[in-house]
C-alpha cells in the first residue's frame, strides 16, 4: 500500500514538473509589435552586431524566442530571426491574415454583413478576441475575423 502512494505522488510530481516547464518554456513565446516604422533587425544582441535588414512596417507582429538583457531574438511572419532592441518594441496587439480570402464581417459571425476580403499578409490591429473571432482594424474598416485566419497575439 505505502509503495502504491509513493509511485502515485512520484507520477503526479512528475506531471507537475513536466506541465510547469511547459507554462515556463511558453512564456517566451509572447508575441510584441514593432513600435516604429524603421526597426533593425541584427545579427545578435549588442548595436555592436551588423544589422541584417531594416523593417519598415510599424506594428508589424513578432514572436519572442530569447532574451539577453534589453534585447529580444524574434521572428517574424516570414520566419526571418534576429535580435531587436527592447526599446523598439510595442505591446500593441496586431495580426497577419493568413488566409486566403477571409472576409471581415460586421459582427463576429458569418451570417452578419461582410465588410471586406482581406488579402494573404495584409496587417490589421487587433482590438479584443472572443473563442472564435476578433475585433480589428484594417484601413477603413473595422469588423470581426476568424481567429484562423490571424498569425500574432489572437488570445
């Protein structure tokens, strides 16, 4: 009887840790924006580093894959990776649709009015999420998307 609990508290901790590892291995998986509309992207985490290329799209969505003091390895969209300083980085929620032909719907259903298609890679802000849809912005107009059809913070 006492081996049986000992091997279930051994199976439970060990589910514990496994599950809390992934909670703490997913907190660098945040997604930020780009805060400006000229941001360089190096090769490693210092201005000393060259630059690879410059982006020049503000609120562009990135994924935080590392951190080394006040910079930040990302990817973006097109999974080009590199380092950004912290300072050039927005916690403004925006998204790629990455589907071809979403529409933006009027309410967050597709039986309300269609508003617009968007085309594969177009940039939207993203205003709030329900289960399914979120509430963006996207040039003039502002309406519901299926969560699907977004890359970047949707939760």
């Amino acid at each position: 009887m006492i081996k049986n609990k000992n091997k279930y508290k051994i199976y439970f901790i060990s589910i514990f840790i496994i599950f809390s590892t992934k909670a703490f291995s997913n907190e660098n998986n945040n997604f930020l924006s780009l805060k400006n509309n000229q941001v360089n992207l190096r090769q490693g985490p210092s201005f000393e580093y060259p630059i690879k290329f410059t982006y020049q799209k503000k609120y562009l969505p990135v994924i935080i894959l590392d951190k080394s003091e006040t910079w930040r390895k990302i990817k973006d969209f097109n999974n080009n990776s590199g380092w950004i300083h912290i300072s050039q980085l927005s916690k403004k929620r925006s998204g790629i649709n990455i589907k071809k032909n979403s529409i933006l719907y009027k309410k967050s259903t597709i039986y309300s009015k269609p508003l617009a298609k968007l085309e594969v890679g177009r940039l939207v802000l993203i205003n709030k999420c329900n289960v399914k849809w979120c509430k963006i912005k996207s040039g003039n107009f502002d309406g519901w998307i299926d969560k699907k059809s977004l890359w970047g913070k949707v939760k």
